[in-house]
C-alpha cells in the first residue's frame, strides 16, 4: 500500500516536472 502511494506519488511528480519543462521550453523558444 505505502509503495503504491509512493509510486503513485513519483508519477504525479514526474508528470508536472515534464509538463514544467516543455512550458518552459516553449517560452525559451518564443524568447528566441
């Protein structure tokens, strides 16, 4: 159960980390 909570929680992280980056790339790009 704690593992799943743990899993479920470094998926959540990952999935806002991936969408931060490509925000952040897409105003690099639209910098340049």
């Amino acid at each position: 159960m704690l593992r799943y909570r743990i899993f479920v929680h470094i998926k959540r992280l990952h999935i806002k980390c991936t969408v931060y980056s490509i925000l952040t790339g897409l105003g690099v790009n639209g910098l340049q």
